[in-house]
C-alpha cells in the first residue's frame, strides 16, 4: 500500500507545539495510507489518553469525520497506538471505529477495552455529519416507531397474560399495591382538579354569558355549561391533570427503579414486576379517572352556577332544577366512560416510557417528558374519536 497524505498537522502536534520525540511520550497523531483495494486505511499512533489527547478530541473527531465522508471505506489501523483509554476509546467509538469491518487490528493490551466499547450502541449517524439527510432522518424515525410499537405491544401481551393468570389465582392480586395507587392518583389529586376545575367553570360561564345575554337567551346558560362540561371538558381535564401528575409519578418511578436496580433484582427473585407494579396503576387510573371525573364535573359545574348567578341572576336552585332536563343523563355516562378509557390509556404509556429508561439522569428526564406529551396527546386523540363515534348520542 501507499502513502497518501502526510500526517495531520493539528493532530500531530502536541499542545505546546514542541515536536514529539522518538522514544518519547508522543500525542495523538494519525496518517491516512491507501491499499490496493481503495480503502483508505487511517493508522493511528502515539498515545491515545487523556494526556496525549490534551483537548483536542472536538479537533481530532472533526478532521477524522472528515475522511469518511466520500464514498471510501474507512478502516482504523491501531497496532501503533501506544496507549489507549476510555478518552481515546471513545473518541474511535464516535467515529464508528469499532463496528464491524472497521478495525484492522489492535495490540493485546487494548483488545479488552476495544471489546467493551464495541459492545455498545453505534453512535448515530448525525453524532459525525453536520447535518441529517431527510431520508436519514425518516429512516431514523421509522426505527424509533418501530421499537415503540414492538415494547408497547410486548408490554400489553404480559399485562395481558397476567390479567389472566390473576383471574385464576384471586389470591395473588396484590390489593394493597392497587390500594396505594388509588390513594396516589385519586385522593391526592382532588384538591388540583377541584381548583382547575372551579376556575374553568367560572371563565366557562362568565364568557358564555355575556353572549348569550347579547342574544336574549341567558337561559340556556344551563345547556351550555352542563353539555360542555360533562361530555367534554370535565372528563378533558381530569385525564390532562392525572396524565401530567401521576403519568410523570409513575415513570420516575420506574426509572429510579431502573437506576437503582431494583426492576432485576425482582426478576432475580422470581417475581412479575408487571404484576406488581403495572397492573396496580392501570386498575387503579381506570378506577380513579371515572371518579375523578364526576368530581370536576361537580365543581365545575358548581363555579358555573356562581358565575351565572352573579352575572346573569339565575338562582342555585334553578340551575340545579334545570340541568336533568336541559341535559340528557347519557352525557355523564358518556364522560364516565371516557374516564376509564383515558386512565387505561395513561397508565400504560406512562408504565411503557418508564420502562424504556435507561440507567443515567438525563435518560430519566427526557422519558419523564416524553411520557407526559404523549399521554397527554393520547388523551386528545381518544376523545376526538369518542367525539366522532358518539356525535349523534346524547344531543340535541
């Protein structure tokens, strides 16, 4: 093979711009050689630590990114490499240094590093290229939906295999973990949907009102408030506020878990966690929800009949009197059943996203996040659909 370009300058160099001598500490450095089969072949040299690297390894992961980017298979030659570390490990590990076909060969002393960083996930392709192709990026996105799809529908077969196995065995539903998640996700959540409740019943009734007194129609009060709000948004509210409390409590929940082990050390003993830590909250949202949404339904409607009293001068017990007739009793059905929908819906995404976790802080955080938007917009788009499939039931 020959020798095609000369040694990098800026990575051959060391820091203080002395030259490196023979027999000496030498700093990173590379030279590209081309064999007889179009390969470019970078042979690595000197000492690839955190020494000899010296904070250059943006520079070095730049100029070397470089190399890769024309239609060249790039091969990393590591037999001159005098001494390696996890610094120099990673930096090879960014450039796709250990994936298959793209080591040659490495001394003896670095073969077990080589080979536990090469145990680890590719870096993906925009970590060396400054900017993602649009059919790099979809391909990226379709593999994203694919590993959700595949964990989410793995998840729902197990709670679905343990749904029957506790139907055979009543003796092992674990009644006091439900127990705690309704008091968790129920108790504790009235005073947050009372208040979001009132004030939406209050600004719901105030604005309503000055257009209906425009009309001459400040009677209907009662059917806008009570539709509104028992079909739609009570049930809209009570979903978002339990999908952002107790859907983010329950994937920091397993991400610590995560953390701290303890998800394997219950595999370890033999014990279903899905058994003992999903199933509980799913049960317990999908009985919480339903009571939670007659509970906002309640207050809401409570701080509507205020307003309207305040504003329009109709009385408490008009207003009472008047919602069995001004809306039909199927409404509530219909919010009460959406309840138990979207607390089935919450628990298991917040249940899935907390169990993609990784063992690290900011894997914690971001699935954290990610868990809340997503049941939040799940809770949106399954009562866009029940708006859709109920449209003819229960009005007017």
């Amino acid at each position: 093979m020959d020798e095609d370009s000369a040694t990098s300058e800026e990575a051959s160099k060391p820091q203080d711009g002395r030259p490196a001598m023979a027999g000496h500490f030498e700093p990173a450095s590379y030279h590209t050689l081309r064999d007889e089969h179009g390969r470019t072949i970078v042979a690595l040299t000197g000492y690839w630590t955190l020494r000899g690297i010296d904070g250059r390894a943006d520079a070095l992961v730049s100029s070397l990114g470089r190399l890769g980017r024309g239609n060249d298979k790039v091969v990393w030659d590591c037999r001159e490499v005098q001494g390696l570390d996890n610094v120099g490990a990673l930096i090879l590990w960014r450039l796709r240094g250990f994936a298959r076909g793209n080591m040659i060969e490495v001394r003896p002393e670095h073969a077990a590093l080589c080979e536990r960083w090469s145990q680890r996930q590719a870096p993906p392709e925009e970590a060396r290229a400054p900017g993602m192709r649009p059919l790099a990026a979809l391909s990226s996105l379709e593999r994203g939906l694919r590993s959700h799809m595949v964990d989410f529908t793995a998840l729902v077969g197990q709670i679905v295999l343990d749904g029957g196995l506790l139907l055979r065995r009543p003796d092992r539903i674990p009644w006091k973990d439900i127990s705690a998640s309704i008091y968790e996700a129920g108790v504790r959540a009235l005073g947050i949907t009372a208040l979001v409740g009132a004030l939406v019943g209050i600004v719901m009734s105030y604005l309503s009102s000055l257009e209906l007194r425009t009309f001459g129609a400040p009677s209907y009060i009662v059917n806008v408030l009570g539709l509104s709000i028992m079909r739609e948004l009570g049930p809209l509210l009570a979903a978002i506020l339990v999908a952002g409390r107790s859907g983010s409590a329950i994937a920091a929940e397993f991400g610590v878990m995560r953390l701290t082990e303890e998800l394997d050390a219950l595999s370890a003993m033999g014990v279903s966690w899905t058994t003992r830590l999903v199933l509980p909250n799913i049960v317990a949202l999908a009985v919480v929800l339903p009571l939670l949404v007659i509970w906002t339904d309640a207050i809401a409607l409570l701080g509507g009949m205020l307003a309207a009293h305040i504003t329009l001068g109709i009385g408490i017990l008009e207003f009472i009197h008047a919602i069995p007739s001004a809306v039909p009793v199927i409404n509530l059905l219909l919010g009460i059943m959406k309840g138990s929908v979207f607390g089935v819906v919450i628990a298991l995404i917040a249940c899935h996203f907390g169990l993609r976790i990784e063992p690290n802080t900011q894997s914690l955080g971001v699935e954290t996040t990610n868990a809340v938007v997503t049941g939040i917009s799940a809770v949106i788009f399954v009562d866009a659909v029940f708006a859709i499939g109920f449209r003819g039931i229960g009005l007017p």
